[in-house]
C-alpha cells in the first residue's frame, strides 16, 4: 500500500479484523474479490486478544490448578502452586499463535492487510491513519465495505478504565499479580467467568449485581447449578445493587453500591431490600456490564450509514446497512455480540457481495457460558417455543445418571431439550453441565437439519460419553429413556 | 416511492388463491383499478386491480403459485409519492409504527422483532431494490442446503410441501417446485379458449413452449426439469430365471417381474438374478416412472390442446386441484356427513306451462326471458315457509339445529370448469322477473367465471335443473350443510289419466316435470320429505296459488 495522498482502490474493504471481519476477508478472498482489511489494533480482534480465547485459557489454566488441589475424593493429594506470570505467559503464547494464524490465512487468501484506524470521508471513500508519529495517513476507494468494527466494554460514570484499581474484562485477563480481594460489577457471562477464574487463583470475591439473580436472560434452572457452585467456591454475591463510586482505602479501595428503588423493590433477594449503600473493601474492581458497539469512530455518517440510538448498525438478512454497497456484521452490527454469529455473517456478506445468494438464516443461534458447569444453549427455551406457538414437549436427563459424568467427577446439571409435540422437530436445547459447550453443537445440527426427537434418540451414541445424556434426553422427551424416570 | 402490494382477500375470508396469470409484466406501466393479474380461489376466478398509478416493480410469484392473502404480490414504483405513509398496502400495526420513522430502528430488541416479522420488508430501501430472496417468515424444516437452492431457485420455502421425514423439505421438493412453476406459467399464458381453460386452469399443460421459453430465463429451475428426462431402463424379457427364494419374496415386495430384471449373471446356464439386481431394477422403474410423473406435471409429452392425447398416449396426468378439487371435496363432505334420502315424484305442470307462455311476451318487454325457475323458486321458497326444517342445517359443533328465516337458493349450474352454485338471495320476496334477471345474470357470471366468491356462498336451499340435457331422475347431492337439494327434470308432454267435473277419465297428452328431492335423513323424516314434495308440487300444478304467496 502507498503511504501518502495517493488514493488507491479495492472491491471490498474489511475494517476490523475480530472473527467477524477476518473471516469476511477470507471468504471474499476465496471468491476471487479484490480485499482490503484495516486493522488498527491486532487480528482476531476482541475474541482472540481479550475475550474468548484468553478467558477460556485462564479459565483452563485454573481449573486445572483448582481440580488438582481438590481432588481428595479421587485419592489426590496436592497443593499445585500458580506462577500466574507463567499462566499468563502460556495464554499469550496461545493468543500469539491464532492470531498469527489470522493473519497468515488472510494472506494465503489474498487480503491485503493495512494497518490503521478508519474513518469513513464519503460513502466510497475511507482515510485510514496510521498510529504512532508521523505515519500519515492514506485514502482507499472501495466498492463495497463490511463494517467489523466490533464491541468495548461499556463504563460506568465513576469508574474509568484509566483508573488504576479499576479494570476493564481485557485488563483483568492480563494482570500480573493475584488480587487478594476483588468485587465484580455484574454477574452476566463475563463477570461470572471471571469470578470463577480469580475465586480459583485465591481471590476474595464479591459480585454485585443490579438486577435480581446471575445471568440474566438465562433460564432458572440453568443458573441454580452455576450459583451453587459459585457459593462453594466462596464467591458472594449482591443482588440489587448498583455501584455508585470508589474511594481509595488503605492499600486498597472501598467500593459503594446502592440499591436503586426499583431494584430493589423487584429484587427478590432479601439482601437487597435494606436502602444502606454496600460498602466493600477491595484490592481491585473489575466492571463487567456490557459491552458496546464501535459505531462512533468510524465518521458512519459520512457515508450516509444509520446506526440505532444504542449505536448498532441495523442490517437486513444479507448483512446490508442502510447504505446497499455497506455491509455489517459482528458485534456491530447488533445482539447477539457473538464471534461465531460475527462470523456468519461475514461470510453472508462477502458471498453476498461476490453475487452468491447467501442469507441469514440460521434456524438457531448457539450460546455457551464458561462457568462452573458450563451453560449450552441452542434455539428455542420452552417458554420461547410456547410463545412461538408451538406444542411442546421437553425432555431431560441429569448428568448424574450419566455414567461419564460421574466419572469425570463433574454430575451437576441436566441436558434438556424442546421439541414440537406435534412432529417432534427438536426447537431448542439447553445443557448446563460438564463440556455443555461441546455437546451443544449436536443440537444445533439436529434443528437445522429438522431432525426430530426420534433421529436423536435413534442415533447410537458412544458410550461411555457425556453425549449419551443428549440420547437419553431425546428418549426422555419420548418416554422411553433408560436411565432417568420418565415422566 | 416504492409500494409493496399484498394479495388482498379476494374472496370472503379465503384463505389462498392460485396465481393463474399476470396481466401486466414488470415495467409496465399500470393505472389505478387496472387488473394486473387472475387469480383463483375456491371458485372463482377474480381480477386483481392495481391500487395505484405507477411501474410495476417487481412481480412476486410465478404464474400456478398459491398465493397465500396477505403476502407480497407486487411491488410497484408510485411516481411523485414521498416515502411518508404506509409502504404497503395493508399496513400491519408494526408497520404503521415504522413507517414514518428513519430506516434505523430504536433498540435492537425492536429491531431483532421487526426482523422477526417481516424479514422481506425490513431494513430501508435496500431489501426492496436488491430483490433477492428473504428467508421465509415461517418456521420451515429444511436444512441449511436446501434453503440456499431455494434462495438460488427464488423459491419460498414456506410455500413447499415437504416430502421428507415428517414434512421435512428436500432438495428434490425445491427443484420439483422451480420446475413446476415455470410449466405451469406457460399453460396459463395459453389459456385463452373457454374449451382450453376447461380441462383446468392452472395446470393444464400445454403448448406454446417456444413464444415462452425466452420470458422464463430467470427460473433456474426449467434446465433443472428438462434434464431430468426418463431414465430409461432396458428390461429382460425372459420365460424362466433362477433365483434364490429370497430374491423372489424381494422382487415380490418390489413388485418387479423377476423375468424382467436384466442380469448378465448366469447359473448352469441359465439366467440368474440377484437381490442387488431387484433392488436395482425397482429402483430404476420407480425413478422412471416419478421421471414420467414429473415430465407428466411438468407439460412435456402432453397433448397439444391440454385435452387431447398425444400420439402413443395411453394416460395422461393432470394436477387434481383447483375447482374439481373443491367440487370434489364438497361432494365428500356431504355424501359422508349426511345420510341422503331422494323422493321422486312427477308433476302435472300444464297449467304452468301455459301461464309461463303468457307471461313470456310481457317479460320479453323488458328484455327478460323468463324460465320456468323463478316459477319452481317461488314454489319452493313457499313450500319452504311450511316446512322450515328442510330450510334448516345442524350445527354440528354447538349440537344445535339452525332454523332460517330467510330463503336463499342455489342455483347448480354447470361450467366449463364444473359445477358452480351461484346464490339467489332472499328469493321469497322477489318477483319472478327480479328473480329471472338476477338469476340470468349470475348464471352468466357463473359460466364467464366473473362470479365473485361471496355470490357463490350463503344458500339455504339449493335447486339443480338437470332437465336441460335429459333424464327421468337423478339423486342429486345436498349442497352441504343444506338439508335439501331438488333436482327438476325436462319438462315432457307424457299421457295422463285426467279426471273430469264428472268424474269421467280420459288419457290426455300433459305437460309433466319429474322431480327428485334429496334431503338430510338426519334432520328429516321421510314423511317430511313426501309432504314437501306434495307441498311443491301443488304449487306447480297451480301456479295461481303463487299469487298468494
């Protein structure tokens, strides 16, 4: 690339380089279409520099040390001591390694990689700038573009980032010491996981959360067995309570929560009902509210690009802005910020750009959390298929009657599924338990391809594996399972 | 602006209607109330008018679609209109809400509904412009192959049968749908003889490849049907063949003549077939014959005229739909529900004939001709009166039986597409030349197939003139839920014994009518049934008493 007021041209420009943008890039490359893709930061983006790679390498790294000094019931006695610069070493070394990989994919496929932050000038136009002193800055003339940009942590007023004892999801995925006391700001996905990895490492853990109970959006009986797990391993929790500031305290800080009055008027929990402001000492805060689309950097409107009052980029089934030769996908581009659905649709976008009839269509979208057990779920919850109109009929199997279970020392949780009572097209399955994450994706195959409950239940199943309670669950729903009661 | 256009209910509360044939094509030019295509439902054939002036944009569906009310039908380009207002033209509530708004939603929670909703008319301008296809709105058992060869063939999968494991769509129900819809444009555009269109609207196969061959070039799906031709399988043609007892039991199983199964395979010289071979064989025959059936569905060897059969056919295959099917169904309906009874009789009606021949000339004064049927519509409306049940219906849900005190009658007429009921509403208070003039014109309207869904619907009683071709009798069908159907014959000079002032008989030539009554025995007893006959025909062979109903 030129360096310099020299306006050069490409088919597609790719801005971000997430598992969104990256894969975009790939597959516009593999269909032969001329692809530009400005990264200003790393490649792999949120996923592969802060988000899901490191945290499931700490989360790894910690069980393993967890496990190991609590496994006198196996006959194993041991106190495994954690270097965390080591543990930290070896999860940049993992992150090092996919992110070359990236990079080295997007050559391999032609994408012309360009360093920078972009800004659009007009809706064919972008200036990419590049960091550090003096490295100017180009302008590229694009046909179409594909808006990756991606999410960051949402802040609260009185918390910044910037703040040294206040940290961020990527921060607390890079620190170089074990707090000794910690309070999380939010009990979602990102806050539990990183409770449970720190509560692992030794760390004083207190979570507080606004609304009633962890997970929100999560059904009941998926959250109970992660709760109690949390409980065991001495986590506490705050439920209706906002944090309102810090203050410096000794050697370390003193964070004050409050209970917003309809937090707590809903709140369930009784500690939430009392109006007295929490006040909790501790080493750090970590803040894990949310996250929030990159819309705002990008000088959108320029280009004519709308994006919501939330600042997503709204989209139709092809991925299309409101601008037909630009696209988004991604977190960006809208719920649910998740890197495999970023991925699709970057690949419906370049197929889409190349003239393919590509759409998204995906019948159900797979989710996984990363606590202890781990969460898996898959289209439709009960109440959601009810809602959509559908008979249902639910099957579950509990992993304690799963020899494999029992035999990993992990037999919390259940795999249940919903199907349509009518034909029993599987709709939906929910799976809190040992690897949840990985026995999901049976699941999802099974209601994209329409299989139903009969197909599950009649496909022979390895034994003795944790998928078997994916069978049993089906023969469940069926009335014929053969290792819980039916109902 | 543009203007998305949904199929409208074109009939009273009909659910679907078939698209017989456009009547514009896109980028033409359309005036308010212009009819831009037919369509069929249950049993009419009605003309959509456009809604506005403006370009046709896009047409939405292949002509022999069903077309669900409600869905996107046309999109036009309205000149001179600003983008405020309702985009379509039966603004859902979301939509109305959205209207006015900029393309950008508020929050993604509303964003993901909306998308939820209506995937196709989502997200600005663009979706409209791209015309590409959108997912369907339904939840739709197919997998992810599939559902691209339906973006790929611009098929809706929501409008597929699927003809997998409990419904599920296949590859082969999307291809077979490309396929179909691009023969079934054809015949419509062909239609143009009333004896042409008789055999059936929409499916009739039929000629005129050449002139439309060239308008088809965007539905894929036409190379997909023409390389499907027939597999020909060479069958063996032997007296004897050895086989092992199972082979036999399989090649029973498969229906196959083991004689017929080719093999190169011999034992002691004499032929020999394996279970591969039947099971090859059957499968080869099976894919054959679904080959016929498809070419069959899809026009290709089909007589020139739709009606005829070409050189060397033995049978023909027509799609079984449309009016027939409904016809057909109906007749099940009734003759399964309710237990049909038919009192014959014959009636004296020379009196009737000579004051019909009377009023002939008056009636031609202002240009009516009068029939004997508003005559047997009073006759019957009166006799009605007497025995309301026989104007009644069950009411099967509630266990209710229905009494009406109105006295609209069906008129049976046949069509070039079958048989049509056309309804004379509140036949006991009109005049016979109100009656003979409605009755004309909705009979006319029945046989041009302009009669509009809600003429065809409300009667109480129902009245069939099988007299006009011939026959003594006939056991007619009851218009169900109608509890009595009367079927009148040819009016005939017969010789009856007439019985003087004095007594004396004598054998005089007279005008006689047969009639057959079939009646609901659910509802009606027999003796009912008789005393209405009689009720009737007292009327008939007095018209003089219709003056005093």
């Amino acid at each position: 690339m030129v360096v310099g007021d020299v306006t050069t041209g490409t088919d597609v420009l790719v801005i971000g380089a997430g598992p969104a943008g990256y894969v975009a890039a790939i597959r516009a490359g593999q269909l032969d279409l001329d692809v530009t893709l400005v990264e200003k930061d790393a490649y792999g983006g949120t996923c592969l520099n802060d988000g899901c790679i490191p945290s499931k390498a700490l989360i790894t790294a910690t069980d393993v040390a967890h496990e190991a000094g609590n496994a006198e019931e196996m006959g194993i006695h041991a106190d495994p001591a954690v270097d965390l610069a080591g543990m930290m070493g070896w999860k940049d070394d993992v992150v090092d390694q996919l992110t070359g990989g990236v990079e080295k994919l997007c050559k391999a496929n032609g994408v012309n990689l360009l360093e920078g932050t972009a800004t659009l000038s007009d809706e064919n136009t972008v200036r990419v700038s590049h960091s550090g002193e003096g490295q100017g800055s180009e302008t590229l003339e694009f046909e179409h573009a594909i808006v990756a940009t991606g999410s960051r942590p949402i802040e609260i007023p009185g918390f910044e980032y910037d703040d040294e004892p206040v940290i961020d999801s990527t921060q607390a995925l890079a620190l170089e010491s074990v707090p000794d006391s910690m309070v999380i700001v939010g009990a979602g996905y990102i806050g539990m996981e990183l409770a449970g990895v720190y509560a692992k490492l030794g760390t004083d853990v207190t979570v507080i959360e606004m609304l009633d109970s962890i997970l929100p959006g999560y059904d009941d009986d998926l959250k109970r067995p992660v709760k109690q797990r949390a409980n065991d391993l001495g986590i506490e929790f705050h439920f209706g309570y906002a944090a309102s500031e810090w203050e410096q305290q000794g050697d370390g800080i003193r964070v004050v929560a409050e209970a917003p009055d309809e937090a707590a008027a809903d709140g369930g929990q009784t500690e939430a009902v009392e109006d007295d402001p929490l006040e909790l000492d501790a080493e750090k805060v970590l803040v894990a509210v949310g996250r929030e689309p990159v819309s705002d950097t990008l000088e959108l409107e320029n280009a004519g690009v709308e994006t919501d009052d939330r600042g997503f980029i709204q989209t139709d089934s092809q991925a299309r802005s409101n601008v037909e030769h630009i696209f988004a996908v991604g977190d960006v581009a809208g719920e649910p910020m998740l890197a495999h659905k970023g991925s699709m649709e970057g690949q419906v976008a370049a197929e889409v750009i190349a003239g393919e009839p590509s759409a998204i269509d995906y019948q159900a979208m797979p989710a996984a959390v990363f606590t202890e057990p781990e969460i898996g779920t898959v289209g439709m919850s009960e109440s959601e298929a009810e809602e959509a109109g559908f008979e249902t009929v639910v099957g579950k199997f509990p992993f304690r009657a799963s020899g494999r279970a029992l035999t990993t020392g992990e037999s919390d949780g259940f795999v249940k599924i919903v199907a349509d009572d009518d034909q029993g097209y599987v709709l939906g399955a929910q799976i809190v338990g040992p690897e949840a994450s990985e026995l999901i994706a049976e699941l999802g195959l099974a209601i994209e391809l329409g299989a139903t409950l009969e197909d599950v239940a009649s496909t022979v199943h390895t034994h003795p594996t944790l998928s078997e309670a994916v069978m049993e669950a089906a023969e469940n729903a069926l009335g014929h399972a053969i290792h819980t009661l039916n109902r | 602006m543009v203007r998305e256009f949904k199929l409208p209910d074109v009939g009273e509360g009909v659910a679907e209607g078939e698209l017989v044939s456009w009547l514009v094509a896109e980028g033409d030019t359309v005036s308010e109330d212009q009819p831009v295509a037919e369509v069929e439902t249950d049993k009419a054939l009605v003309e959509v008018p456009s809604p506005v002036n403006g370009t046709v944009r896009e047409l939405h569906w292949e002509e022999g679609e069903m077309v669900p009310v409600g869905d996107l039908f046309v999109t036009y380009d309205v000149e001179g209109e600003e983008s405020e207002g309702p985009s379509t033209e039966e603004p859902t509530a979301s939509e109305d809400e959205r209207a006015g708004e900029p393309p950008g939603v508020d929050s993604p929670e509303e964003a993901q509904a909306s998308a939820d909703d209506e995937p196709a008319g989502d997200a600005g301008a663009t979706g409209a412009e791209t015309g590409e296809v959108e997912p369907p709105e339904d939840r739709v058992f197919a997998p992810p192959r599939v559902r691209r060869l339906a973006r790929e063939e611009g098929i809706d999968l929501s409008t597929l049968e699927g003809s997998g494991p409990g419904g599920r769509i296949t590859a082969a129900d999307v291809e077979a749908a490309a396929g179909g819809s691009d023969t079934s444009s054809e015949s419509a555009e062909t239609e143009t003889t009333p004896e042409e269109s008789a055999s059936d609207a929409g499916a009739d196969s039929s000629s005129g490849t050449a002139d439309t061959a060239a308008s088809d070039t965007e539905t894929a799906g036409a190379q997909t049907t023409q390389t499907t031709t027939p597999t020909q399988v060479e069958s063996a043609d032997r007296d004897r063949t050895l086989a092992a007892p199972a082979t036999r039991k399989l090649a029973e199983e498969e229906g196959v003549d083991i004689d017929a199964v080719p093999t190169d395979e011999e034992r002691d010289g004499e032929p020999y077939v394996t279970p591969e071979a039947v099971r090859e064989y059957a499968e080869a025959q099976q894919r054959a014959q679904e080959a016929d059936a498809e070419a069959v569905s899809a026009g290709e060897p089909v007589g020139a005229k739709g009606t005829e059969f070409a050189e060397g056919e033995r049978e023909r295959r027509e799609p079984f739909k449309g009016v027939r099917k409904t016809i057909a169904d109906a007749m099940v309906e009734s003759k399964y529900s309710a237990p049909h009874v038919t009192h014959h009789d014959e009636v004296d009606v020379t009196e009737l004939v000579e004051a019909r021949e009377r009023l002939k000339p008056r009636a031609e004064e202002q240009g009516i001709g009068l029939t004997y049927m508003p005559f047997i519509m009073k006759a019957v409306t009166a006799a009605l009166k007497e025995y309301p049940e026989m104007n009644a219906v069950i009411d099967e849900d509630n266990e209710e039986i229905v009494y009406r005190d109105y006295y609209n009658v069906g008129i049976a007429t046949a069509t070039d597409v079958g048989l049509m009921v056309p309804v004379l509403e509140d036949a006991d208070r009109k005049g016979l030349l109100q009656l003979s003039s409605e009755m004309n014109e909705l009979v006319t309207k029945a046989r041009e197939r302009s009669i509009s869904p809600g003429e065809l619907r409300g009667s109480t009683f129902t009245i069939t003139n099988v007299g006009g071709i011939g026959g003594e009798y006939a056991t007619p069908i009851l218009n169900y839920p109608e509890s009595g159907i009367l079927a009148v014959g040819e009016i005939k000079r017969k010789p009856r014994v007439v019985t003087d002032e004095n007594g004396e008989e004598s054998i005089e030539p007279r005008s006689v009518m047969t009639l057959s009554l079939s009646f609901d025995h659910r509802l009606i007893d027999g003796a009912v049934g008789a005393q209405f006959t009689n009720e009737l025909m007292e009327y008939l062979e007095n018209p003089e008493l219709l003056l005093l109903e």
